[in-house]
C-alpha cells in the first residue's frame, strides 16, 4: 500500500499516519522531522533547508523532489509507504507521480484530512512547538492554502482522492479510512 496524506497543520495527520502504518505494517516517512533532523545533524540537505525551515516557508520544490527520490529509494521502503508531509505543492504531486513510474509503483491513495481553517489555528497555536513563533505558525496555515489545497484538484480527477471530515473523533476518522481502504486499487 503507498499512501499520502495531507492536511494542514493541526488537521490530526500524525496519530492517523501512526495507526495506519501500524495496521498496514507499511514505514511512515514524516518529511518534516526527517529535515529537521537533517537540520540538526548538519547534513548538506540540512543546510540547505535550515533558513527555509525556520521561517515556516516551504523548501524548493528542487531540493525536495530530490530528496524524497532519494527516501523511496531505500531498501525498507519496496513493498509500501505512507509520506506524511510530502507532497506539499501540485509540482511536487505530479513529480512523485513520475518518479513512481521510474520506480514501476503506483500511489493507492491520497488521503485529506478536511479541517476548516479556524479550527486549524486554534489547533495548531494551541500545540505548536517551543520555537514555532505565532507568525510563523499563521505563515504555514496561509502556505497550506495557497500551495497544498490545489493538490486536491490534481488527485481527485485521478479518481486516488479520500476526502475526509477531520472534525470527526479519531476513532470515527480512522474507522472511514479503513473502510475505503478495503476497496483496494
Ligand atoms: P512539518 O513538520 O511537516 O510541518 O514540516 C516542517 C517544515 O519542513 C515545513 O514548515 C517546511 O519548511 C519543510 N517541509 C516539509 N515538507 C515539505 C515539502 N514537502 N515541501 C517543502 N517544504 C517542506
């Protein structure tokens, strides 16, 4: 199973994408603690993403297809996959259309955790990390809109778009994933 899934902050994408990959057995590739820890350990990568991420602004398009080629490459990743994070612009969706054709795979779903942007920012200013400053945190949310929201129109006419109420509890939100999931593609 090869799954994405998209969200703006706060949407409640982490606990989904860990309950998912625990019952599908698939890996979790969270790009943004990937880069973080790219960050820290000062990697080339990191380096170049540093300043980007830091100031909440999304790292170029470039850098980023380059570095998820290299992630789907790794040997741990062949049989599934869930990407949390990634991709986050409609280039970058259409990118990882073609580097799964190289690869002979095929995207099963993308799955949006449909939230509406006043809860989002009373979720995410409510849990946002210590060095996330407000502005920063307001900058993602406005960012998610402009460049993630038109992925939408690029999976659902593909007929691989879940659309899901994200206002629902988890359990029920979890509950609808896996129901469609059962109609395998
Ligand atoms: P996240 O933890 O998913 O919020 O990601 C943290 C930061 O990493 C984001 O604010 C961006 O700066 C960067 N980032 C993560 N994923 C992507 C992506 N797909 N494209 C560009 N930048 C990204």
């Amino acid at each position: 199973m090869r799954l994405v899934i998209l969200g703006g902050p706060g949407a409640g994408k982490g606990t989904q994408a860990q309950l998912l990959c625990r019952d599908l057995g698939i890996p979790c590739l969270d790009i943004g603690q990937i880069l973080r820890q790219k960050i820290k350990s000062d990697t080339e990568l990191g380096r170049q993403a540093k300043p980007y991420v830091e100031q909440g602004e999304l790292v170029p398009d470039e850098i980023m297809i380059q570095f998820v080629r290299q992630q789907l490459l790794e040997p741990n990743v062949a049989k599934g996959w869930l990407l949390d994070g990634y991709p986050r612009t409609a280039f970058q969706a259409e990118e990882l259309d073609f580097l799964l054709e190289d690869l002979d795979q095929r995207l099963n779903w993308a799955i949006y955790f449909n939230v509406p942007e006043t809860v989002l920012k009373q979720r995410s200013l409510v849990r946002s990390r210590a060095d996330d400053q407000p502005e920063i945190v307001e900058r993602r949310i406005e960012l998610f809109y402009q460049r993630t929201v038109p992925i939408l129109e690029y999976y659902e006419p593909r007929g691989r778009l879940l659309d899901i109420n994200g206002e629902q509890s988890p359990e029920q939100i979890y509950q609808t994933i896996c129901q469609h999931l059962t109609v395998d593609r």
